[in-house]
C-alpha cells in the first residue's frame, strides 16, 4: 500500500494542475484569433482525456483495495452444536439387561 501513496499524490497532483489550467482556459479563449480557439478546444480535449485518466486510475486502485480486503480470510469459531441426551433406561431383569429409549 506503501507504493500506491505516491503514485497518488501524484495523479492529485496531476488533478489540481489539470484544473488550474482548466480555468486559465476561458480567459485564453476569448482571443479573436480563431486559431487561438481550435487550441483552447484541443486544451480541454487534453485536459478531459487526463481527468478520465486520473478517475479511470483512482477506480482502479480503489477496486484493488476492496479486493485486498475481500481476500482477508476471517476465521470463524468453531460452531456449538447443542448435543440432545439420550432418554435411555437400562434395566436389569434377571441376567438380562433390558435399554428402552423413548
């Protein structure tokens, strides 16, 4: 888990970096130079791409996470079965020894 915390701080690195430009972006394109908006169109393009990337990232690790817990084996205490006594009765008749159950 160690090694995921840096690739982490990284890709919220990336994230607020992505939305920082992302504001940057509406004053940028109020230019005049069509030019200049097929760019801005092309930066947010970017800029989305990298956001499905970092979700798409941050998902994956979350699921790996919940599957690292899901294969922790839990031991379960052994289950107390309640034992029903038998109503036996032995008799001795003579040399006989006579069991009735009910």
């Amino acid at each position: 888990m160690s090694a995921r915390r840096p690739s982490m701080k990284l890709a919220s690195a990336l994230l607020v970096a992505a939305f920082v430009s992302g504001f940057a972006l509406p004053a940028s394109a109020q230019v005049l130079n069509p030019a200049a908006n097929g760019n801005a169109l092309v930066q947010q393009n970017d800029l989305q791409i990298l956001q499905n990337r970092i979700q798409r990232q941050q998902f994956q690790q979350q699921q790996q996470q919940y599957r690292a817990q899901d294969r922790v084996i839990v031991q379960q205490p052994p289950l107390v079965v309640p034992q029903v006594r038998s109503s036996c009765q032995i008799q001795i008749i003579g040399n006989t020894a006579v069991s009735t159950c009910r």
